[in-house]
C-alpha cells in the first residue's frame, strides 16, 4: 500500500522549496489548495490525510472537488482553476515518483481548466482617485495608514501582494526617492516615488516608528496586513467615496483597480 501523505510532504520540502525555490507567497497558495482538497476527501471518506491512498484521490474525486468549489464555496472559475493547477503540480511530482499509479495519476493531470469569460476591466477616473484618497478618516490611526496605502498603490500600480509584502526599510526617501518590491517571479524591482508620495511617506513612517524588517502596513496589533484586509478596506473606503463621487457605486472596488486610472496624480488632501 503506498499512502500519500510522504509523498505530499516531499512535494514541499523537495519540490517546491528545494528545487524549485518557490516563494513563501507560492507555497502558501498551494499549501491551502491542498489542505482544502484534504479537507473536502475527509467529509467524503472519514480518513485523515495520512490514511489516504491514491485511490482515494482519482480522478472523480479531483472532479468532485472542483465542483464543491464553484457549487459551494462559490469560487469563480478562476479561483478554481487556481486550484486545480495547484493539484495537477503535485500530481506530475507524483508521477516520477510512482509510476505504479501512472494511470490513474495521468486521469486527474487530464482534467482541463475551465474557460471563462474576463471581465472588463474596471478603471478608476481622477475625481474617483481624489475621492478615494480623502475617504479615509483622518483622525484614526488606521485611517491615516490606509490613505497612504491607497496613494501608494495608485501612483506606483504596485499588486496587492507586493503592497502588503513592503518592510520599512523597502522606502527610500531624498533625492531618488523609490520603494523596492518583489513581485511575480521573484523579480526585484524598485519604482520611483513623486513627491507627494514620498511626503506621505516620510509622514507615515515617522508615525509608524517601526524597525527595518517589520511590515510598513500593519495592522494595530503589527502583524501584516492580508491580501482580505486590504481588500475590505478598500470596499469600506468606496462606499464613504461614493457619497462624494457618485460614480464609485456603480463600480466593484477592490485593490488591483487602483493599478487601473485615467493617468491621474492624486492631488495633495485638502485636509
């Protein structure tokens, strides 16, 4: 009997952290892939993970999954098909490893993605920026930080996880002024800062007070920020926007829209 449990583990140990030296951003998306996969093959089967046997995980299974996660969980189709790439990963490092189980490994790589439609792509006009800016209330810490949150993201069209990943030590202020990052692919990069950024900046990380590795955003208690948290903030921040600018309501508000806007440079709070 070849239970999968080695198998899986080696996945992340071997594959992904020592062959492939995938980032910790990388690891984490397959780790809750897997570990929502593990979880829905316990309510089916009633066996833990380490008493699962490939058998347990074929083909139909795979597919049974995929379903719960659009019928149930209401993922959309790219969310799953995040998801099943996760699965198909672990599988093709499976197969070299057990190639008794060729076959039925071979059946869930087949499984193919799903297609969908791609939305149009939301875009923010310079009043919506001005708007958005001055949405957060001032006289709050949090407030405070998430003002120059957004007018980061915006100026630099930074991703969510490259926003939430920043230390303090990642901004550069003076002559040259620039924030440094590491985004997809674990690509290094630093982008230039205009100066009613960099003054925000130099106001913020004055008040923030925080040593070079701890996170720039963080929340009250200094943990980082979540991909989620910035998510609802930036919601929340929208709908008291919309009662200025109301054009936001019509439109779905969240952090990578910040990355789409009319060439527009915030103008300096009127506050």
């Amino acid at each position: 009997m070849t239970l999968i449990a080695p198998t899986l583990q080696l996945f992340f140990t071997d594959r992904l952290i020592q062959q492939r030296q995938a980032s910790p951003r990388t690891i984490a998306a397959y780790r809750d892939a897997l570990k929502l996969l593990l979880e829905f093959v316990h309510e089916q089967t009633k066996k833990l993970p380490a008493q699962l046997d490939w058998e347990d995980l074929d083909s139909t299974m795979i597919s049974r999954f995929l379903n719960y996660l659009e019928n149930q969980r209401q993922n959309s189709a790219r969310t799953r098909n995040v998801r099943l790439t996760a699965i198909r990963s672990f599988y093709s490092y499976a197969s070299l490893r057990h190639p008794e189980h060729a076959l039925p490994i071979q059946r869930v790589l087949a499984i193919p993605p799903k297609r969908f439609e791609k939305r149009i792509v939301t875009f923010l006009t310079a009043p919506e920026v001005d708007a958005m800016i001055d949405a957060p209330d001032q006289s709050k810490w949090e407030g405070r930080r998430d003002k120059v949150l957004m007018l980061l993201a915006i100026q630099t069209g930074l991703r969510v996880s490259e926003i939430t990943g920043l230390n303090c030590s990642d901004i550069s202020l003076g002559p040259g002024a620039n924030v440094r990052c590491e985004g997809k692919g674990r690509k290094q990069r630093a982008v230039p800062l205009n100066n009613i950024v960099e003054a925000m900046l130099r106001v913020w990380l004055k008040e923030r007070a925080g040593q070079p590795q701890e996170p720039l955003f963080p929340t009250r208690n200094g943990r980082r920020l979540s991909r989620d948290a910035v998510e609802l903030r930036a919601t929340t921040h929208a709908k008291t926007a919309a009662q200025q600018c109301p054009s936001l309501a019509g439109k779905a508000i969240h952090p990578h829209v910040f990355r789409h806007y009319l060439c527009h440079v915030p103008a300096p709070s009127r506050r």
